[in-house]
C-alpha cells in the first residue's frame, strides 16, 4: 500500500506538465469488455 510520505511528495500537476494517469478504456466507454460491453457509462473518468 501507497505511504503518507510518498502521497505528500508526490509534485504538483501544472498546465505545462499535467499529471498524466492510465485508465481502462472501459471506463472511457469503448467496447471492450469480455461480452463487448463498455461495462457501464462513467461520465466523471472523462472529465478534464
């Protein structure tokens, strides 16, 4: 599990150098689930 420590020095996302993260493309609503279902709408994992 992440610590405290390494959560409070992590540095902090600019314009210029946004924080940049992986995320299921079911979650972005593309068709790849096992059933060829997105697995649901999760509008707020889209948010800029």
């Amino acid at each position: 599990m992440t610590d405290r420590n390494y959560l409070n020095n992590l540095r902090v996302p600019t314009k210029e150098n946004p924080l940049r993260i992986l995320m299921s493309s079911c979650l972005a609503g593309i068709t790849c689930g096992f059933d060829g279902t997105a697995n649901g709408e999760y509008p707020s994992a889209l948010k800029i």
